[in-house]
C-alpha cells in the first residue's frame, strides 16, 4: 500500500497544496484513506497526520474506513423524496440487506446518503462509484444489485445513453441535459469556438475589462456582483501572479444548469476563462468541479487538450507574444460550503474548506495568497458571447439592474423539468406556465438558502432587483406537506452542511430544527413560532459567509409566507407545553436495574 | 411592604453556582436586607412554606427527584432563573447523554475501574431512590424558565446585578467584564 500512496503523491510533486487530488486518488485507489495511507502522507508532505486527518475528515466522499467495491451515494434531497427515493432506499436494503449508512460484510456494496447530486431534473437518482444513475425505479435497483452480485463493470451497468453530449463517447452517461429552450437568446446561440477570443486579443486588456463593466454583466452564482469590477479589482491589485477560477461547484440543493453548460457547451466556458485570463492578466485558470461531476472530468479534460491543440490554451495564445495560459481542473470532494469563493480557495490548497474573513476579498489576496478573480460557470459562459455581440446588444436583453439572461434549473412538481435560459424579468406565473406546473402550493427561489414563496408572490420577477437566484427553482406542488417534506429537509441539510467555524451557523441550526420538530410533534406554542423567527434572523449578522448567514432561510421565509401552517401546529393558548415524558424517560434505567418505576 | 422571596436549588449541579453567589462576599448583608430566603441550601429551609417571588435553579435535571423539584418550584416562583451552564444545557452531567443509560450504570456500579467493593454487583434500585432519566435535561424543557444567566459558574457579579435588577425592577446592568468568559 505504501508504495501505491506514494506514487500517488509523487504524481503531484509531493505539493502539500494538493493535498485535495492527492486524497481523492487514494479513496478512488483503496475506497478508503486507511490510517496507514494519512501516515504516509503526511511523512512525505512533511506535514502532521492531524493535518491531512482536519483536511479528509472535512469532506463528504472521503472516508476512513472502505465504502464497499460499489458504493453507492443516494440523493436525499427534497425533490429526490418527492420523486420516491424513500422507496428506491427501501428497495437498495431490501435487496442487499443492510440499511444505509453500512457496507455488506463482505465488503461487496455500501449504502450511504448524499445531499443533492445536481440531477433534480430526473430524480430518484444515485451515484455508483461516481458514475450518476437517474430515473431509478424499483426494477432497475434490482437489475443494478444483480450486476454488483455478477461483478459487473459500473460503467457497463448505464444502459441507454442520456440526450445530447451524454452520448457523447467521452461521457456515455443516462444523464438527460433536458435543455428545455435550445434557442435560447445568449449562451444558447450557436457560435463558432475561439471567434470570441480572436476579438478579445485583437482590443487591449483593459477594453475588455471595459466592455464587461459596460455590459453591466453581473455573477450568475447568486450574489450578483459586477463582473467587470471583479476583474479590474484583480487587476489593480497589484499581486506577484493573478489567478482566475472558474467555480463549478454547484451544490445548492435544485441546481443543475452548470452540469448542463458542462456537458453541453464546455467550449464556450472555457473559452470565457481565457477571455477573463487574458484581461487580468493571469497565467492559471482553475475549473474547480463537484465531485459529483466526477464523470464529466475526462471529457473535460479532453475539450481542453483539444483547445490546446488548436492554440487557444497554452503558451502563446493565438501567437499573442506573453499571452500564456492554462487550465487545470481541481475536484472537490464534496462540501456545499466550498461554493463559497473564500471556502472553495481554502479547498483548492489542500485544506478545510472553510470560509476566509473578508477582507481582504480573493481579488485581493485568494488563492496563494494572490488576486484572484472567482467566477461563476454561467458568468464566464456569458463573457463570450458579450465579447461577440457587443455590451449594448447585451444590455438591451433582461431589466435595467439585470442585463442578459438566466439559465433556470426548474425541478420539483411540473411537467417538464430541466434547464431553461430566459430573459431577466420574467415572472414567476409566466415560468411556471412554461414548465407545465399547474396546481402550485409554493416555489423555492435559489434554493434552501433563497426564499419560499406563495402564488400571492408569484407576480415577481425573476432579477437581481426583484427575485435574485443563483437558478435553482423547485416548484412544490399543493399536495406537499410543505414543512415536513421540504422546510424540514433543508434545515438538516444546513446542518450537515455547516463548517462549524461559526457558532450559531453550528449550535442555531440544531436549536432551530429542535424547536420546529416540537411544533412538529405538537408540542408546539405561539410563542415557539416568534422564536423560531426572532432567534433565526439572527442568523443573518451572527456568521461569516452566506452558508451561515441563510441557514435560517427555509425556516424565515416560510414563517413570512405560510404562517398560518405553522400556527395550524399549534395545539394548545398554554404559553408553554413540555414534551418531557417522565415514564419514556425513566423507562431503561429502572428496567436496566430490576425496579418497578414509580413516577408520582 | 415585605420583602421579595427567594428560594435557591441544586438539581444535577456542583454547587458552583451557589459558591458564586457566596462570592458576593459582603454585599450578602445588603441582599438579606433586600430580599427573605425561603426553601434554599442557604438557610436550609427544605421544603417551601409559602409562594416566592424568584426561584434560582442550578443544575439540570438527572433524575426523577431532579423533575419534581424542578416542578415545585415552577408551582412555588414567580419567576424562575435558570442560573449556570447546567441548568441551561445541562452541562458536564450531560456528557453522558450519547451514552445507553445501561452503560452508564455499569460504569459507575460495575465496570469503573474506581468500583471495588461492590462484590455482589448490586444496582441501586431501592424505591427511596430517584430514578435515573435516559439523559440529562436542561431545565427548560421541563418547565418555563423566565431568564437565563450564562457562566460556568455565572460571575457573582451576574447573579447579583441579575438579582438587584429582579427586585428593583430597573434595567439590568450587563457590562462586558460579567458576561465574558475567559
């Protein structure tokens, strides 16, 4: 083993800033990363073993003991549930027989949840061995236990290949891109790969940083900050190297259009990076990619090497003299928190991914301590085109604070789920008709950390200046038990999620879920409500980055818009209802030492 | 006008806290001019002999007894104030609470490696005894608790302006020196 850790650590230049890559390779390697294997890390990185265990022990696919030759990673997100993956779990224990959370003694299959996957659109869905299965139905669990029985190869268990580039040899996966609008009026329209590159050289570094402020351009990630102001804060920083990174991690809950301009139009992206490379200046680019799109990466890879072949990645770019620039893509290993552009640095130097202070902000000091530029896949898919049409034909699409488009996931009860690129300022009615979602209770914008809304609100538009979203929408039909089914997954979701660094985006979260499961149980008070709202706007001053600081979200907003179910919970005018049972509670240690419990 | 009534508990507590409102040191001749004792480990006074007006609580709740008194004194105050870490998250007692309550006991009874001369392996189950909950509560899952006074234990100073402020029905006085803790 020592020697197969060790190579693998020599692939990287025994570089202790890739620790992420290094730990990735030997849980691919041994399923695992044994405590023989953290040993020899951290012997050969020089670095102590609590060190590399702070870093492994942070993220979801890493593990110390083996996860099973099939491991399979079920979604449990909200849409998953409500597309029947309590029953797909079932069936997966049923037909292997352990529950979820364990491996067969054998070793063969383990079982085990995972927050969203980024396949809302074609839930229940799983990931075997990183290689996603969508659609799963009862019969096709059986058919996927029956090749782990077989030892079937993972790869070969796929069956019939998804739409578009899913086919594609370099992927072959059933993943649907289901895009929803192919005619889309930015990324959608067809252009030739390197034309918007060819334009962006021909002008100076500075004109293009203009072009961008001037299209009013801002990031498609959520926050929606000016583009163009990134880039020229970058470059008037007046670091050593500047470094642009192209954030692929999407991981809130109902997100997916990133997988689908990855899979779709992996060109136009990267074509974006070295566009916003070349204008501040930078010699590396990263993609930083989900582990959960681990399957994308050597098709990824494959797109880049040909951009390379064809001059438009490298050294010389385009034979412009001093213009050299690279691309690495670095995986992650699953942590929502790592969306954060602070957090996703920390990752992509090998550690916790845990949010910075700020400031100073990454265009000042990120990744290694240099200016760095962190933009979302959309934003730099977006630059392309803005560098081809103009600014003004830019800001003549969308309202006057959100030019351009926006690429929708739309998930959850309608008719058509997938991706969607409309125009800002579209409202929620018009996208909802659109989607063939009829009968609607609620929709969730942005996802948990965004707002749940009700039809009363649905007359809003979909902009920076009305409803921001980073894309995620799941429409939540009237037959949902909106606080059970979805209020409640996403607070857990926070709290598995949480870096732990804040006190209440660690503590609140849980004190909240506890007080919500009391009105749950109906235990509940008039008084647990103003709780619930008072202590969670909280949240928002109290914690670092935007993970903590809409942790509470789910809870806030449905409190703001769907009131009256909450207080249907409430059972009773007292001011206070414990749930303390004193017989329940008493009940194993008088039994433990032979005693008749006597309560009263 | 009589003076306002207090009475004072340690459930699953150390008796830190009833320490720290000792360390009131020479300000306990002005607080029994302000206020009369009744049911407390101060006087000794062991059960209540009329309503009070503030009941301090140290400790959480550990055991059936814990819950009763607990109760009585929800019956017996006007207003209750759970004093230190214990009584608002349980505490160090509540460390045992990811542990099956069967291991607990066989730790302290059988298995410890302090217990010696328990030979014939005897569980305490006699009916005088309280009984042993399936984990450590904080006072406010049992009962309505009206303030909450932070500190392991909570500075004198706490307890004592929080004491002053109940009684006079000013504002409490919060300066950072008594609220932090390091």
């Amino acid at each position: 083993m020592k020697d197969k850790v060790q190579n693998i650590i020599g692939e990287y230049q025994n570089d202790k800033n890739r620790l992420m890559d290094i730990l990735i390779d030997i849980q691919a390697e041994f399923k695992c990363i044994p405590a023989e294997a953290i040993e020899t890390i951290a012997g050969q990185l020089i670095m102590s073993k609590a060190d590399v265990r702070q870093t492994l022990s942070f993220y979801h696919f890493f593990t110390t003991e083996p996860t099973g030759k099939y491991t399979v990673y079920l979604n449990d997100s909200v849409v998953a549930e409500m597309m029947g993956r309590n029953e797909i779990a079932k069936a997966f224990e049923n037909e292997i027989g352990v529950k979820f959370g364990s491996v067969t003694d054998d070793g063969l299959v383990g079982l085990f949840n995972t927050a969203d996957i980024g396949m809302n659109d074609q839930e229940p869905a799983a990931l075997i061995n990183g290689v996603p299965f969508t659609n799963l139905t009862i019969s096709k669990v059986k058919e996927l236990v029956a090749g782990f029985k077989a030892g079937r190869e993972v790869k070969d268990m796929v069956g019939k290949c998804g739409d578009g580039m899913n086919a594609d040899e370099r992927i072959m996966s059933m993943v649907n891109s289901n895009c929803q609008r192919k005619h889309g009026s930015i990324l959608c329209l067809e252009y030739e790969v390197g034309s918007a590159l060819k334009r962006a050289v021909n002008i100076t570094r500075e004109a293009v940083i203009e072009t961008m402020r001037s299209s009013n351009l801002r990031g498609r990630g959520g926050a929606g900050f000016p583009a163009g102001l990134k880039w020229e804060f970058c470059r008037k920083s007046g670091g050593d190297i500047n470094y642009l990174v192209c954030n692929a991690d999407e991981g809130e809950p109902g997100t997916f259009k990133d997988r689908v301009l990855l899979t779709e139009m992996p060109e136009q992206m990267f074509e974006g990076m070295v566009i916003a490379g070349y204008a501040i200046d930078a010699d590396e680019g990263v993609l930083y990619l989900r582990a959960e799109y681990y399957y994308l990466k050597a098709y990824l890879e494959d797109v880049l090497q040909k951009m390379r072949n064809d001059n438009l990645l490298g050294d010389k770019i385009l034979d412009v003299e001093g213009f050299n620039f690279d691309i690495r893509i670095q995986m992650g290993a699953g942590a929502y928190v790592c969306g954060e552009e602070s957090a996703l640095i920390e990752s992509m130097e090998g550690k916790r991914g845990e949010p910075r202070n700020r400031p100073p902000f990454p265009v000042q000091s990120g990744y290694h301590n240099e200016p760095t530029v962190v933009n979302n896949v959309e934003t730099l898919s977006t630059v392309v085109k803005i560098i081809l049409h103009s600014a003004d034909w830019f800001k003549a699409i969308g309202t006057r604070e959100s030019a351009g488009t926006k690429v929708l996931s739309i998930s959850g009860d309608c008719k058509n789920p997938g991706v969607y690129e409309v125009e800002y300022g579209i409202s929620v009615n018009e996208m909802l008709e659109m989607v063939g979602a009829t009968s609607v209770q609620a929709v969730q914008v942005a996802g948990p950390s965004g707002a749940c809304i009700g039809p009363d609100k649905f007359n809003q538009t979909i902009a920076f200046e009305d409803l921001a979203t980073g894309g995620a929408m799941i429409v939540i039909g009237k037959d949902r038990d909106l606080l059970k089914e979805v209020v409640l997954n996403y607070i857990s979701f926070f709290i598995d999620e949480s870096c732990g660094s804040c006190a209440p985006c660690r503590s609140l979260t849980l004190i909240l879920k506890n007080k919500f499961l009391k009105l749950l149980n109906g235990y509940g008070t008039m008084k647990d409500i103003d709780e619930l709202y008072s202590w969670g706007k909280y949240m928002k001053q109290a914690n670092r980055c935007g993970l903590g600081q809409t942790a509470a979200n789910p809870i806030l907003t449905t409190i703001e818009n769907f009131r009256p179910l909450y207080e249907a919970l409430v059972k009773t005018d007292d001011e206070f209802v414990s749930e303390f049972n004193m017989d329940k509670a008493v009940e194993a240690s008088c039994k433990y030492v032979d005693r008749i419990p006597n309560v009263h | 006008m009589s003076k306002p009534v207090v009475a004072t508990t340690s459930l699953a507590g150390c008796f830190g806290c009833h320490m720290s409102l000792l360390d009131i040191d020479e300000r306990i001749l002005e607080l029994i001019e302000l206020v009369e004792f009744n049911k407390s480990p101060i006087d000794d006074i062991k059960t209540f002999t009329k309503q009070c007006d503030i009941g301090l609580i140290e400790g959480g709740c550990c055991n059936s007894e814990n819950v009763h008194v607990l109760k009585d004194f929800r019956k017996n105050c006007k207003i209750l104030v759970s004093v230190g870490e214990c009584a608002i998250m349980g505490g160090l007692p509540a460390l045992r609470n990811g542990i099956p309550i069967e291991e607990c006991i066989r730790e302290a009874y059988l298995d410890g490696p302090t217990v010696s001369l328990n030979e014939e392996q005897i569980l305490p189950n006699d009916d005088e005894l309280p009984m042993l909950l399936d984990k450590v509560y904080p006072c406010h899952e049992i009962v309505k608790i009206d303030y909450y006074l932070p500190g392991c234990p909570p500075r004198a100073d706490l307890i004592w302006n929080a004491l002053i402020a109940l009684v006079t029905g000013d504002e409490m006085k919060l300066p950072y020196e008594v609220v932090k803790f390091d």
